[in-house]
C-alpha cells in the first residue's frame, strides 16, 4: 500500500509545503471524489469511496505537524509504544505535575488570567518539541524523535484538558 507522501507526491520529510499539500490533496480528491462516479457501477463507487476517505486521513495526517512527526517515525520503524510505554525523563514528568497543578488551582479559582498564562506555557513547550522534533527528523533520528512524538502526545492531551477548562470558566 502507497504511504501518504507518495500519495500526494509528496518527499517523506516533516517540513513540508502545507500549499502543496492543499493543492494535492485537491487533485487526488477531484479524481476520487464520489460525486464523479454516481452513474458508475457499485463497485466502482465502492472503490472511489475508499480512495476519497484514504485521502482524507492521509490528508488529516500530513497536515497536523504533530500527526505527521509520529506517522514518519512509524514509518521509519518506530514504534512509538503510545498504549504500552509511558516511562518519560524525569524532568518532563516534574513538569507535567506542576502544570497539573496550576491547571487544578485554576479550575478551583476561576483564575482566568492564571490559565492563560499556563496555556501560552504550553503553547511555547508544544513548539519548542516541534522543532526538536523537526530537527531529529530532517537528520533521520527516527528513535529520538520517537521519544519527543511520545512526550508531545502527552502535551497535546494535557491541552485539550486545559481547553475544557477554558469553555467552563468562560460559560
């Protein structure tokens, strides 16, 4: 089975060209798109529709740089263990404790200001591991970058939590 890149045309790097992929998640869909094929045979229209939702999460991948980095690792033999293992340095799970906190002290408070200082925190971590994790990657450090994919999962899952708190301070 063809990898995401190569079905876009696409270089199997991290940095990529978001236009690009926009226009070739465009054409690949235009070829695909089920509306093309109403008047066709069942089975074609079976086919179309696998192709058209294999665009779409192939599309969904490449686009999120946090999908993409973990996609490649995988590609590249990485298995990222994401249910299995969650031993992180010591420093990262220190960290992720006092930003637990804040998070709660927040919640408890209604300290609004206090959870948008937490957020831009995280933000600025969350972008900081992304170029890291660019970086490994552009030198094909599968495993390292395997690592900090692995620690990026838990900062993205620690800001969908800080994002709920958000909608129930601003109600």
């Amino acid at each position: 089975m063809q990898n995401h890149f190569a079905l876009f045309n696409l270089p199997p790097q991290f940095t990529l060209d978001t236009a690009q992929l926009d226009a070739a998640y465009r054409e690949v869909q235009n070829q695909v798109h089920p509306d093309k094929f109403v008047s066709a045979p069942d089975a074609e229209k079976r086919v179309a529709m696998q192709w058209a939702t294999r665009a779409n999460e192939a599309y969904q991948t490449l686009k999120s740089p946090f999908k993409r980095a973990a996609y490649l690792c995988e590609l590249n033999g990485v298995d990222l263990q994401t249910e299995s293992n969650t031993a992180m340095p010591v420093a990262f799970l220190m960290q992720q404790m006092s930003w637990r906190e804040a998070l709660d002290d927040a919640r408890a408070d209604s300290d609004l200001p206090a959870l948008e200082q937490l957020d831009a925190a995280l933000r600025t971590t969350q972008r900081e591991q992304l170029a890291q994790i660019a970086a490994l990657l552009d030198q094909t450090n599968y495993a390292e970058a395997g690592q900090v994919v692995r620690q990026l999962m838990f900062l993205e899952k620690f800001s969908e939590d800080v994002a709920r708190v958000f909608e129930t301070l601003e109600v």
